[in-house]
C-alpha cells in the first residue's frame, strides 16, 4: 500500500494526529537519508522534492496543527515540533552542501531564511505551552518531553546560526528572547547534565560570548 507521502494530497481526507505521527516519521527517516547522502548525483532534485512533500504534509494534517490543537493535543503538539524540526533538518543539510561544494552564499538566503522560521514556529507552539508558575496549567511539555528534545535543540542550532550571520540588533534580540524560551523549556524537561544539554553546550557559550562582544544583555543558560 502506497504512503499518503507518495500519493499526495485528497480533499477530505481525515488523518488522526497518531496517524499524522507516523507519516511525520517516515518523511523524517526519508530526510535523514538524504541528509547523509549529500555527494551523491541529485541531491537537489531530492532535496526540493522532500521540501515538497513537507509543504504537503503540512496542508493534509492542518487541522492538527492550528493553535488550539497545539494547546489541547499532546500528540498534535509533538507532531507540529517535528514537523517543523525536520523541517529545519532539510534547510540545515542544503546549507551545509552549499558551504561543502564553495557555492554562492546567496544560494544560502532561501534555505536559511525557511530554517530561522521554522525555528520561531516551535518557538511559538512552545510558548502556547510552557507552564506559567503563576497559574496552574496542563504540563504538555513535560508530558512530550522524550518526543520535544530534539526539535528543541534543532531550533536552537537553527538560531544559533541566524545570530552569528543574521542582520542587526533588532533581529539578534528577537534571536535571543526565543533562544531563552527554548532553553527554558530544555531545562523544564531534563537536568542540565542531560545528553540534550550536551549537545547543545557550545551554542549556549557562544551566544554569551556573542553577546559580551555586542552588548547585549546577557543570558542565563
């Protein structure tokens, strides 16, 4: 039986957000695959295919991914987290080929221009959900956490990148308040010595020594 991914799009066609899950999963195994394949002939046909396919999963699973299904849906809140973070995973790897290859770094604007954004979009559904300590509140995040860490670190990569080449202050202030949100929200789900803070590290050491460099407020992390 052909996955929905190769099918395309039906009108009417009603997918649970579990459902939703496993085509997230097998469009994100496919993007993996591609990611680690980066010499091979046809790295950019597959690469705008797969970009494709995301933009179309997007439009069949909308329903699951608005708002109040963020806010209300456990599995609809790690479905939008990975959507997005595999999201960003393409954008990085065509960014990477770019840098590989010594191609011209205006070839970069449209791939990192659709990474930062997603980035803001898991920092915005984080937002909807991360426990206020001055109200109760369903804990949906924690409740998520072993589905949430890696797109959490996926957007701070993604951040991370867009503070060290993007524009001006304005945009490097906007860069930071998510990248706080999203540090918050790590630390809501594992212990600083976790193998996610880990990984992440170096990202937190760079932004304070980005930010001694420019004057900005430091952050906590």
């Amino acid at each position: 039986m052909p996955s929905v991914l190769d099918v395309g799009t039906k009108p009417g066609l009603e997918i649970s957000s579990y459902a939703g899950c496993v085509l997230m999963v097998e469009l994100a195994l496919r993007c993996f695959d591609h990611g680690q394949q980066r010499d091979r002939t046809g790295f950019w046909d597959d690469y705008y295919a797969l970009v494709k396919k995301t933009d179309d999963l997007f439009v069949l699973l909308k329903r699951h991914l608005n708002a109040t299904s963020i806010r209300e849906d456990p599995v609809a809140f790690s479905l939008y987290m990975n959507l997005r973070a595999t999201e960003i995973f393409s954008h990085e790897s065509a960014i990477t080929k770019i840098e590989e290859q010594g191609l011209p770094s205006s070839m970069i604007t449209e791939s990192q221009r659709r990474s930062i954004a997603a980035a803001f979009q898991i920092c915005s559904a984080v937002g909807l959900n991360l426990p206020s300590p001055r109200k109760e509140s369903s804990d949906i995040i924690m409740l998520q956490a072993i589905f949430i860490a890696w797109p959490l670190t996926m957007a701070l990569k993604a951040l991370h990148r867009e503070l060290v080449n993007g524009g001006g202050k304005a945009t490097a202030c906007g860069v930071v308040a998510s990248t706080r949100l999203l540090f918050a929200a790590l630390d809501h789900i594992e212990e600083s010595e976790g193998y996610w803070h880990q990984s992440v590290t170096h990202l937190g050491a760079k932004l304070q020594e980005w930010e001694e460099k420019n004057g900005l407020e430091s952050v906590a992390l």
